[in-house]
C-alpha cells in the first residue's frame, strides 16, 4: 500500500499561498485591541523585519508562518472567519 503526502494550502491574499502545517497562528486585529497580551506581541512584531503587508491599509489579520529555521508575519485584509472557510 503507497501512503501519499497531501499538502493543503491557504490563499491568503495578493496571489499569495502559503502551507497549512506551516502556520503557527492566525489572529484577529480585533482581540488585539480586546486583549493586552496580544497587544504587546502586536508591538513585539511590529519591531520585526519578517511582516509581509498585504493588507492594503486595511488589516484584518496577522498570521504567523513557520517553516524550518524562517519565521514571517503575514498581515493581511481578509477576514479570520474567511481564512477558516477556505481552510477546508
């Protein structure tokens, strides 16, 4: 029996695609400004020179990605609640 590898990937805007088991989180702009926390890392990554903008000026949602040793922030205007739609 061949066991096959199924990749899934998330559209996340601007032509954009990137792997689903890469993604470490997927956060609201909204709970940021609810929560003190997340405002905080909100800072901390403001900070980093990995943030990828393609939000267009309206930010809806960061999105941490991983892969290996690379890390970037994706920041982008389409909503969480449609992320998770397109996830499945």
């Amino acid at each position: 029996m061949e066991r096959y590898c199924v990749n899934m990937y998330l559209h996340i805007g601007k032509d954009i695609v990137i792997n689903q088991k890469d993604i470490v989180f997927i956060l609201n702009f909204n709970s940021i400004e609810e929560n003190k926390e997340n405002e905080k890392l909100l800072k901390e990554i403001k900070k980093k020179e990995n943030i990828i903008d393609i939000s267009n000026g309206i930010q809806k949602t960061i999105i941490l990605v991983k892969n290996k040793e690379l890390s970037n922030w994706y920041v982008t205007n389409i909503s969480t609640s449609t992320l998770y739609k397109r996830k499945f």
